[in-house]
C-alpha cells in the first residue's frame, strides 16, 4: 500500500489524521502501532512518514484536526456575540461530552504524562489554545465587556482545567443537574464582567 493513485498529498496527509483519530480513540496510544494507522488510511508506513514523522506527532495533528474546538466554532459563526455568552454556551456543553474526540484528547492526555515525546507537542498544543482563549478575554476586555482587572492567562487557564476535566468526567461516570450547571456557570462568568457603577461606588 503506497501512495493511491489519484489522491493528492492534501488528500493523504487527511485520511492519516482521519484514521489516527478513530485508531488512537480506539486503541489508546500505547496499543496503537504507526503500521496500524497506515492500514486504516490504505497507505504503507512510508507514506505516513512522508508526513509525520512520529507517533506522537500524528497523535497531536490528529487531535488538532479533529478535537472538538466548540468555542472556536461559535465565535467564527457570530464574532460579535458577547463573550459571557459564549462562555456559558460552552461550559453548558462539557457536562455532556463523550464523543471520539473526547477519547482522542483523554489518550493523549494519559501519554503526555508518561512520554516525553507526546508531552512537548501537546504544551505546544495547550499553550496554543490557552493564548487563544487569553486573546479572546482582552478582546472582551477592551471592549469593555470583561472586567480589565482579570488576569487572560488564568481565565485561559481555568477553561482549559475545565474543557480537560470534562474529557475525564463522562456522563457514564457523573452527571449534573442542566439549570443547576447553567445557574452556577452564569455566576461564575458574571464575576468575569465590568463592575457596574454601583458596585464601583461602593467599593470607594
């Protein structure tokens, strides 16, 4: 199985990262062999290399590829919408994962901590995401939305614990309330808002 005849590199390069994700969801890491997925893409081992050149670096491009980034998808379909807004909308979200992305981020998790291989690319991957989410604050900050006090990165990082968390934390292990999440979430992500002017009086 080398290269199929009619199918472009692009073409190639995205039924690897297709097979990586279901292979890898499926197998975890450990018990996923490169020859695996090549099998799975209908390609040989040579033509995976010719694109990745590990394990752990087609782990990380398949999850960048195929994990669930709803944040990133609600904010490219309504770039005005309140951030606050986005925020709960996500966080509502989380309590209910448990899709193949879910597994594929979970996997990924579990060898970075035991794999020194995994673990840079996916630093790589985290901090790329937490800059993007810090991002998003100041934008909500200097447009006075968000309270310019709050730290981005430790915003960035608390959804992060979260989006991560809930990948461990499946509906099979332990479900929430909806309202009672949602309640709790509207609180949270109120604190995160400019101080209205009463507020502010009363503070001096």
């Amino acid at each position: 199985m080398g290269r199929i005849a009619g199918v472009t590199a692009a073409e190639t390069r995205a039924r690897l990262l297709r097979a990586a994700a279901d292979v890898f969801a499926q197998r975890g890491y450990d018990g996923t062999r490169v020859a695996d997925i090549a099998a799975a893409a209908g390609v040989s081992n040579g033509a995976l290399y010719a694109h990745f050149g590990s394990k752990a670096e087609l782990l990380v491009a398949a999850i960048r590829a195929h994990g669930r980034q709803l944040l990133a998808e609600l904010v490219a379909a309504d770039p005005d919408r309140p951030i606050k807004d986005l925020l709960v909308t996500v966080g509502r979200w989380l309590p209910r994962r448990g899709d193949a992305s879910c597994h594929l981020i979970v996997q990924a998790l579990v060898a970075a901590r035991r794999d020194q291989e995994v673990a840079r690319p996916m630093r790589d991957y985290l901090g790329e995401r937490a800059d993007w989410i810090a991002d998003l604050v100041r934008k909500g900050q200097d447009g006075g939305e968000l309270d310019p006090a709050v730290s981005p990165a430790a915003v960035a990082h608390f959804c992060l614990l979260l989006s991560m968390g809930s990948a461990l934390i499946t509906p099979e292990l332990h479900t929430v309330d909806d309202a009672e999440w949602t309640a709790l979430l509207t609180r949270i992500v109120t604190v995160l808002a400019v101080p209205s002017l009463a507020a502010q009086r009363e503070a001096l």
